[in-house]
C-alpha cells in the first residue's frame, strides 16, 4: 500500500495499456509469448487447468490438453489486455472531459 505498490501498479497499467494498443498480429504474438511463459512458471495453475479439462471434457489426448491449457492462458491475457484497451477508451475517449 505505499509508493513502491503505486508505482508498481502504474508500470504494470501502462505496460498493459502499451500492449493494448499494439496492432492485431503483435499483440497476439505477445499474448502467446506471455501464455507460454506462464505456462512454464505457474504450474499450478497449469495442473488446475488440466485437471478442470479432464473433469470437464473426459480424457483427452495429451497434445490436445496442452493445446487447451496453453489457450486457456492465452484466454486469460486476451481478456486482461482488451479489459484494459476497453478501460481506455472510456477513460480517455473523445467525450472525456477534463
């Protein structure tokens, strides 16, 4: 809750505002770097979503739940970066009045 919280905050909006804003193919290719990584790092999560998609789905092919896990992720950040492209707009669109 101090000045280290508030900046840290600050970088991550205007790095998701920055990646909001790149054109289509790029911000795609970021998300699917970005899911990629998580992938790898958050394994919980990783074994969570696993577990959901077999629960859900019935046994799979283990390609095809990868491929499903690594969506999902990429789900997450398209949903994180439009939720921000879409804060944006509201917040900085032409009827804004300051």
């Amino acid at each position: 809750d101090g000045f280290a919280a508030r900046v840290e905050a600050a970088a991550a909006s205007g790095a998701l505002g920055a990646l909001a804003r790149l054109p289509t193919p790029a911000r795609e290719a970021a998300i699917g770097a970005f899911a990629r990584l998580a992938k790898r790092i958050d394994t919980r999560r990783d074994r969570a979503a696993r577990a959901f998609l077999a629960q859900a789905l019935g046994p799979l092919p283990a390609a095809e739940l990868e491929a499903r896990v690594l969506e999902a992720w990429r789900h997450f950040f398209r949903v994180l970066l439009e939720t921000e492209g879409f804060d944006r707009i509201l917040r900085d669109g032409p009827g804004v009045r300051r």
